[in-house]
C-alpha cells in the first residue's frame, strides 16, 4: 500500500471521529445572552503594554522563528520564478475549486461515533468507556502511549492499562487525549522535503487545542472541547494544504520552495479547514470561527471561539519556542502580548501550559 493510500486512510479515520465528537452534547447559551465579540482586556485580548512589548517580541519574529524550525531555513518570500509561480498556481486552484479531491477532503466514515457518544453519556462506566477503546487496538496503544507521555500523564505512576487511564484523566481528560491519540498518526504521514514540518505542525496543534480549551473555559465562556477540536482542525488544515503544495512540486519536478509552500499555506490553511467542516455539516459556530481565522478576516473581531481560536494558534506557536529554547518565559508572555493577548487571565493560561512544556 502506497504513501498516498495511507494518508488518505490516516484522514479518513480522524475525520471520522471529529465529525462524531460534534454530535455529542453541548453547553447553550441562554437566548439573549450572547456573548461579546470581543472579550475586555483584563480576560485577554489586547492588553495596553502591547505596543511596548511588540518592539521585543513582533509577532512576525515568532512567525520567522517557527519556519526556521518546521522547514530547516530561514523565511523568505514566495520564489518568483515561473516554476514556482505555476506550481502556486496550481495549488490555488486545486485548493479554491468547486470540489476538492478526496486526499484534501476526505469522506466521514462511520466509525466511532458509538465509542464518542459514549465519553458525552454520564451513564457509561468508567469500565465501559475502557472496554469500547479496547475495540480499536490502534486507538487504544495510541492513547496509552499519550498518557504516557511527559505532556499529558499527570503523576510519576505509569499508565498501563485503559481501566488505568480512564481513572486517572476521567472522562474529560479522556475525551480530550481521543482526540490527539485520533489526530497524532495524521502528523506522521509526510514524507520527503522538509521532514521537520509534520512533527513541529504537530507540536503547536498540540499546545493550541491546549491554549485554545483554556481560553474557552476561562475567559470565552465557551464550549472547551469545541475550542480544542477548532485548533486540531485547524492544524489539520495546515498539514492538507503543506500535502497540496508537495503534491504539485512532485508532480513538475522542481524543488520545493519553502517560502512559497508558507505563503500557501497562510493563505489555504483557515479555508481548507473550514471546507472540511461545511463538508461534514459541523455546526454554524464551529465554521464560523473556522472563518475567523482566513487571513481577509484579521481586522474583523471574532467570534468567542473564534477569539479562543486565534488565541490558540498563536500560544502554540510561541509555545513550540518556548519549549526549544529559543525563547525564554519573559519572552514568551512579550509575545503573546505583541499578538494581542495579555492580562491576568492569558498569564494564568500561560502558566499552567509552561509547567507542561517544562516536564516534556
């Protein structure tokens, strides 16, 4: 079975479950009681030592500084030979068109929606929500080997057992860690030129579902695990459109060029997401905050998970430096607040995720 072949499947299944996980239960909001779309600066929006602080740390540093790290060279523009203008061309169209092809859009299999209603039913056992996981070995090994991990296991004690692991994270933890252990293979998949891009993309989805759940328990007054499966989308996004852009470099046989595949997929990533999300029929509010995040939308204030959203993207890039080193914690809050988050709230966030990136 071919690269392609698997990736394609890899898709299939973690789409599968992410449109499952929409249907299950959420948290409405009381008619006429809609949230701002904007939140004040003391919940973490923008805060009035940004500009100050954006002479330390701009956030086109941040951006400049995780291209170094994905791609292995600095950032730089678009190429301009005609080569490279084709092949962006070519990914312009095959990414705007009235269809897109099946490895960029894939089918919503039927698979775990049982096993994702399962973790929104307060009935189900703890052994019960053990016993479905243990259906899908894959799944299963997958989530053991993420309890484990310095990121998400939360004591010294190895987890070895699903029974184990649903004790200890419960089923909000739980739900959370399925829907990494889904998403984590996807990351895996590419190949070829810039093979740093899946494994850092991953890490900064990772620290974004994290920032971006935060943001939407804490300030938002949102749904937290919508919050966390718009960033995981998101990330998605950004791996589809990097597949794209490679996919074309192979098919004219010219070099990847790393300053035109970042430019596709700044311009792609929000829109190939949100497609996804229309194509599975999600709610209206998770394409809309989808929507907030395509670069003509910048200027425009958010909805509130649109806002967590946003939120999430950057702290995860900030934090994949952080954790390199390349930033120290100073730094890190300079840059969250030259992108527009700081107060009292965003620093409580930050905190807590530093404590996670300095036990990984």
């Amino acid at each position: 079975m071919g690269k392609s072949t698997l990736f394609v499947l890899a898709l299939l299944a973690v789409l599968g479950a992410f449109g499952a996980l929409l249907w299950a239960p959420r948290r409405v909001r009381a008619a006429g009681s809609a949230a701002p779309r904007s939140a004040s600066p003391a919940d973490g929006t923008a805060d009035p030592d940004s500009a100050a602080a954006a002479a330390a740390a701009p956030v086109s540093d941040v951006a400049a500084q995780l291209h170094q790290r994905a791609f292995g060279m600095p950032l730089t523009a678009p190429a301009e030979d005609p080569a490279h203008r084709e092949v962006a061309g070519a990914v312009d169209a095959l990414l705007t068109g009235p269809v897109l092809k099946p490895e960029y859009a894939p089918r919503r299999p039927l698979l775990l929606p049982k096993l994702v209603q399962a973790v929104n039913d307060e009935s189900v056992s703890r052994r019960e929500l053990a016993r479905l996981i243990a259906q899908d070995p894959a799944l299963a090994g997958n989530l053991l080997r993420l309890a484990n991990s310095a990121f998400y296991r939360v004591n010294s004690q190895p987890v070895e057992s699903l029974d184990r692991a649903v004790a200890l994270l419960g089923t909000s933890g739980i739900r959370s860690l399925m829907a990494a252990a889904l998403m984590q293979p996807v990351f895996r998949t590419a190949a070829g030129e810039f093979k740093s891009f899946p494994d850092v993309t991953w890490e900064r989805t990772q620290y974004a579902a994290a920032a971006a759940e935060a943001y939407a328990a804490i300030i938002a007054d949102e749904d937290p695990f919508a919050a966390q499966l718009l960033a995981l989308l998101l990330g998605l996004g950004r791996i589809l459109v990097f597949r794209a852009a490679l996919d074309q470099y192979a098919a004219s046989e010219v070099a990847a060029d790393a300053g035109t595949v970042e430019a596709l997929i700044a311009q792609h990533e929000a829109a190939v997401a949100t497609r996804v999300a229309q194509a599975w029929e999600l709610s209206d509010r998770i394409v809309n905050a989808l929507e907030d995040q395509a670069p003509q939308r910048h200027a425009a204030a958010p909805t509130p998970l649109g806002q967590a959203l946003r939120f999430g993207r950057h702290c995860g890039a900030v934090a994949v430096l952080r954790h390199a080193a390349v930033l120290d914690d100073d730094a890190a809050l300079a840059a969250l607040r030259a992108g527009g988050f700081g107060g009292p709230a965003i620093e409580r966030i930050w905190a807590r995720l530093a404590k996670q990136l300095a036990a990984a």
